[in-house]
C-alpha cells in the first residue's frame, strides 16, 4: 500500500531506506496497473497502410503480393482489412527478399565477410537521450529486418525498462554484468534474452553492474584488460546478429569505457543547451585522455563513425538552433543531418516504457504522431545508411 504520511525516522539511513521503500511500492503499482494482468509487454500489430511503408513497397504491390499468394496472410483480418505481428512481418521481408533481385531491399543485414556493427551511445551528460535514442535505434533496425541486440550497460536500467523487463519489480535472471564480472563470469549467450520485439535481443541491466566500476579498481592489472571485457563477450555471439546497440550510463567510468573499447561507431546524443555543450566539451576532453590511455597499451581503436545526435531539438527555439548550428559548422557531416524533435509524444510513450513505434496512431493526436515517427524515422534511416557505409554498400 502506498504511505503517505509523513516519514518518522531517527537515522538517516532509515529516512532513506523509508524513502527507497515508498518509490518502490509507487513504482511498483503503477508499472503493475500499466502492463496488467501478467505485467508483459507485447508489440502492438500493424496496419497494412504501416506494414507496406515498413517493408519499402506499395500497398498495390502488397496487396498484389497477397492475391497472387506469394506472401503468407497475416493471422488477423478485420473486415478484409489485414493486421501484420512482427513476426508476420519479418517472415514476408524472407519472401521478398528471396524473390528479389537486389540483394539486401528487404533484409539489409550483414552479408560474408561484413563486420558486426557495434553503436555506442555515450555522453556522461544526464538526460541526453541516450537511452531514448536507444531504443528507438533498436525498434527502428529491427523492423527495418536487422538482427538487432541491445546491450545495457547503465546500472538505471533504463533500456532494460523499455525493453519489457522491469528491474524495479522482480526480475532474477542473468545480466550483462554475470557476462563481464571478474568472479567466474558467465557466459555471453546466458546473458541475453528473446524480448518481446521481434529480431530484437537484449543483455539486460541491474543495478549491481555498477560493482563493475569497484571491481575493475581491484583487479587493475590481472587477467584481461577492463576494456576487453565486453568486447570479447559480444565477439561470443557476433555471428547471431547485424547490429548491437550499447547504451552507456551518464558517467565515463569503466562501463562506458569498456562499451567505447568494444564499439566499432559511437554516437553522442546531446540536447542543444549552452550547459549541455560545456558539459560534451569535458566528456570529449577526457574521453580523448582515456582513449589516449588504452592506445598506449597497444590496443586499437579504429570507430567507422563517430559522430554526435542532436536530440529533443527544438526548430522553433533560436538559441538552441544557434546551438544545433555551430555543432554543424564544428564538426559537418560528424552531427547526423537528422535530429530527434522534442516532442510529447516521444515523452508521452516513455512515461509507459515505450518507443513512438509501439504507440499506435490512433491513440495520440495524428499530427503529434507522425511529426515524432517522422523524426525518429530519419535518424533510424541515416543510422542505418552508416552502417550500409561501414559494410561499403
Ligand atoms: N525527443 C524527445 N522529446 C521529448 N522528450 C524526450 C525526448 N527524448 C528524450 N526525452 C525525455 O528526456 C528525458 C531523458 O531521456 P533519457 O532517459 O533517454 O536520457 P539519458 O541520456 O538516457 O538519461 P541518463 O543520463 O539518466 O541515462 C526522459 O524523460 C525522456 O522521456
Ligand atoms: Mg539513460
């Protein structure tokens, strides 16, 4: 039952142990009345009008597709109108690529000999979008027919959270921490779960990741490198997938450092505000220090992309777009031409650990919409151009 009268308490590691109790049961009930009964999520199905513009095709061609019988029908039909899974989905991109004659229109993934693509997010920034940024990324490659992991690595959890597992409640499997602990770690594959998004996995997030920072002090110097560690982990599964997508905590500790080491892209998210600027010219500042550092232990660094996001850009506010302006004439193509829009809509999904993708249309203002599915689109769409690049197509 949720308290609220006032907190009576003698220490103050009891008013906090109170405080810690409360959020719980708040957090608790409200992640419980949003996922009821069986707190699961489940990825919302498709309009036709929506699966045609995922799959890059007309409705005609869809539709002709389906009359002809060379795509399987979806299970739900309404009143002859057709609702696609995504499953159902990325079954038909397998046709469709089988009969087409560009290889790559409808699975663009890695082919012979292309690497897997690792994108880190990172700014020790708090509120940057990181996470947001995320897990868009994520939905936005695997409809797009990539074989997507995303890898927390923040203690908060925070793409654990809109990945449908709720650390807050129980939740007491495997973490990417057990796949890079020093004690008897485990391995890689044990450390990823199926979500509930199709072509999407997950190495979730809890909050004893951050023994990891403690830990990597102890044993400075034993075993393999700190930064190797998530790097060798991904390298035991790169053959399950064409993308993985690191979220970093808003700090540049070992975690974040462990990501950059294993990243062959990085991209930094950054909201354009002057304290936000001041703040990335500091995170940059000591990334390049510790960088530094790990190039003089004759480790190699070599990132196909590393480039900055704009996020909760905002066209209509003259001093941020100044902000959004002189990034562009600092660093030109290194400041993706798409920007995440601020948008109530983005915020309105998060607020129930969603992506603008699992909303649908109809339950938010149409324009609101598609202004946030717009924009998230297009930097879904030039990240996935990146990697196309990083494959030389
Ligand atoms: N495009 C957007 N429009 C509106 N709100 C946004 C947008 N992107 C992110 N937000 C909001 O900004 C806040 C911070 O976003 P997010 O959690 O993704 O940042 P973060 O960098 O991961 O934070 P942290 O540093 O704590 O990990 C959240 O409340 C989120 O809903
Ligand atoms: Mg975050």
């Amino acid at each position: 039952m949720i308290q609220t009268a006032p907190i009576q308490a003698t220490t103050q590691s009891e008013l906090t142990r109170e405080m810690s109790n409360r959020l719980h049961t708040a957090l608790s009930t409200h992640l419980q009345q949003a996922y009821a009964p069986d707190a699961r999520k489940q990825l919302r199905h498709f309009s036709a009008t929506e699966a045609a513009e995922l799959l890059g095709v007309t409705g005609q061609f869809l539709r002709k597709c389906h009359s002809d019988g060379s795509i399987p029908e979806p299970e739900i039909v309404k009143k002859s109108r057709r609702f696609y899974s995504g499953a159902e989905l990325l079954a038909i991109r397998r046709v469709l690529e089988d009969g087409s004659r560009t290889p790559g229109k409808y699975i663009p993934g890695r082919r012979d000999g292309d690497k897997l693509q690792v994108i880190q997010l990172m700014n020790f920034k708090g509120g940057s979008a990181k996470s947001t940024s995320a897990i868009h990324l994520c939905h936005h490659l695997a409809l797009s027919g990539y074989r997507v992991l995303a890898i927390d690595l923040d203690p908060q959890g925070s793409l654990t959270g809109f990945c449908g597992i709720q650390t807050e409640l129980e939740f007491d499997g495997a973490s990417i921490y057990d796949a890079i602990r020093y004690d008897d770690p485990i391995p890689m594959s044990d450390a990823i779960i199926q979500t509930y998004f199709p072509g999407l996995d997950l190495a979730p997030a809890k909050l004893i990741l951050s023994e990891f920072e403690t830990e990597t002090a102890v044993n400075a110097g034993r075993g393999v490198a700190f930064f190797e560690r998530l790097h060798n982990a991904i390298q035991s599964v790169e053959s399950n997938y064409d993308v993985v997508v690191v979220d970093s905590p808003p700090a540049l500790g070992f975690l974040t450092l462990t990501g950059l080491y294993a990243a062959s892209s990085v991209l930094i998210p950054m909201t354009p505000s002057m304290l936000d600027l001041a703040s990335t010219q500091q995170f940059i500042e000591m990334t390049s220090a510790y960088l530094e550092v790990i190039e003089q232990s004759g480790a190699k660094l070599d990132h196909d992309f590393f480039s900055f996001l704009i996020t909760r850009d905002d066209p209509g506010d003259i001093p941020s777009q100044q902000i959004v302006s002189l990034m562009r004439a600092l660093f030109q193509d290194r400041v993706l031409a798409s920007t995440g829009l601020r948008s109530t809509g983005i915020a309105d999904a998060a607020m129930l650990k969603m992506s603008i993708y699992e909303v649908n249309r109809s339950e938010m203002t149409r324009t609101t919409y598609d202004r946030a599915r717009a924009s998230m689109d297009a930097v879904g769409a030039e990240a996935s151009k990146l990697i196309q690049t990083a494959w030389g197509r």
